[in-house]
C-alpha cells in the first residue's frame, strides 16, 4: 500500500514517524521538491496512493479526480481549507486533523510577532548590522486592548499569554464559549468593534467563503492609526492589496504575517515595508508542535487505513 507525506517538516527531527508508516507496511512516497507541491505534482505523486500525510498542498477535486485509490486524509495541522470536503465526502474518503497540537506553539509566534512589530525588533536588526545604534522608537504591549477573532485552541491559548501583559481583550468567534470567556475576563465583540478598538489584532479562525476578507478596506479603515493586526492563520482572511495600501500609506502602526494567499507573495513592494514582519507560514514549526503534529497525523491515517 502506497502513502504520499507532503510536508516538508513531517519527520525531520524526528525520523522513527517513516519506521512506523513502514513497519505498518506502507510504501512513502516523499514530496523531493524542497517547496509546496503544485496541483500537478500532487495528482502525479498521489496517483497510485491510498491514504496522504498533507500540508497545505491543493487537494481539490481535480487532484482527488487524479486517485482513485485514495482513501484517507491525515491533515498535518488543523486547516482544512487546501481540502475538497465535499468531494471526500462523496467518495467516502476519511479526512482528519492534528487537533491540539501545535497550539502553544503558533500563540507563542502570534505574541512573538505583535512584540517584533510593536518594538520594531526587525527593523532594530537590519540598522544594527549596518553599524547604525540610532535609537528606534516603537510602541507598548502591555496594558493595551487585544481582539481575537477566533476564540479556538489557539485563539485561547493566544488570550492566555496576553493576560500576563495585562491586556484588556475582546474576542469573536461564531460558537461562543461562554464559560471560559467569564472565567478569563474576555469580551464578547464582534469583528467591526475589534477593528475599531483594538491595538492589536490577532487572527485564529478558519478560511471559508465567509471569512475570505475577513479584514478588508472597510475594516482597514476604521482600524487605530497605532493599530497593529497579526496572521498566523490563513492568508485569504485579508484583503491583501487592501493591506498593503494601509501599510504604505502608514493609515495602521504595522502588521505581522506568517501566511499569505500566494507564499512568497509575488508582489515586490512586500519586501520593501519596515512596518512588517514576515514569516514563511512557520508558527508552527518548533521540535515538539512538530513532533506531536507528527505523531498524531501517523495513528490517524493508520486508523483510517485499517491498520491500526
């Protein structure tokens, strides 16, 4: 039986996860490209495969078209957006996710990058190499107003770190955990009021038709002139051209961002802000979120293969 692992992190500290597909007595099958696999590498890969370890490799009904013995997805990560549900589900195709386990670890990056925006880290660094110990003036952390849109694992444990630099924080999510909202101090808001008010604006909700441009214009341009807004989600959740607009016109502080609807983004004027922090969609990637992520996408495909 022939599997395909397409991400490129999937057991590289950690190796024993290919004994274990092995010893169940599968076939790997390797994403060698060094990158994100096309549309046309995944159908020429997945072809011959019965189950998938995906990332955020296109998995549309074109490429599922293209396997016709495929019979379960194991995501690597909890996004299911690069997936075809529908398509799964007519076919039959199990589909799961690693839920959980890399929580702690995209938060710490979400904090990591309102820091580095907030106090110009990045900027610091650059003038610093060239022998520049001008002084940079950035903007506080603690003590201001966080909104989080998305009130998920990750969204929860992104709150839970904001309470230790005494943030006042305003949530959104469409399932409402009342509960744990009480017991933490957190706001109910919808996203209009986030915009409005917060300083710092931390996205952790999932990208469906609903939530593409989630942050557009309009939203842009009701945000604080100080405001500073953080993706470590999806890249479609903002209004790309939108952003990049507010952040050469200097109308928000800055932003943070480790995901991008093309990745890289083609456009070159990107590169070119000192009011933004990129990242190459790894918030995830730290030994243990990536172990666990591991470990877990292995026991569910084998499940779902039978094999286990």
């Amino acid at each position: 039986m022939k599997i395909l692992v397409t991400p490129r992190s999937f057991g590289k500290n950690n190796p024993e996860l290919f004994d274990i597909l092995r010893d169940a007595g599968l076939e790997i099958i390797r994403n060698d490209s060094g990158g994100i696999l096309s549309e046309a590498a995944v159908k020429e890969k997945l072809a011959p495969c019965e189950g998938v370890i995906l990332g955020v490799d296109p998995m549309n009904a074109a490429v599922l078209a293209a396997a016709p013995k495929l019979r379960a997805i194991a995501k690597y990560g909890v996004g299911l957006d690069n997936i075809d549900l529908e398509a799964c589900k007519a076919r039959g195709i199990a589909v799961s996710r690693t839920v959980g386990a890399n929580s702690n670890a995209v938060a710490d990056y979400a904090l990591t990058l309102m820091l580095a925006v907030a106090r110009k880290a990045a900027l610091i660094d650059r003038r610093c190499r060239d022998k520049d110990w001008s002084k940079i003036t950035g903007i506080d952390l603690y003590g201001r107003t966080l909104g989080i849109v998305g009130l998920g694992a990750i969204g929860k444990c992104v709150a839970r770190r904001a309470r230790g630099f005494d943030m006042k924080i305003l949530a959104h999510d469409v399932v409402w955990d009342e509960a744990y909202a009480r017991e933490n101090g957190i706001e109910r808001a919808d996203v209009d009021r986030i915009c409005r008010e917060a300083d710092f604006i931390s996205l952790h909700t999932v990208l469906t038709e609903e939530t593409r441009n989630l942050i557009n214009a309009e939203r842009l341009s009701v945000m604080k002139k100080t405001a500073i807004l953080i993706n470590t989600a999806r890249g479609g959740l903002i209004d790309e051209a939108a952003l990049l607009a507010a952040l050469q016109e200097g109308r928000i502080y800055g932003a943070g961002l480790d995901v991008f609807e093309q990745e890289p983004p083609a456009d070159p004027a990107w590169y070119t802000l000192d009011n933004l922090v990129m990242g190459s969609h790894c918030s995830s990637s730290t030994a243990g979120a990536t172990e666990q992520m591991g470990h877990m996408a292995v026991a569910n495909l084998l499940r779902d293969l039978g094999l286990r």
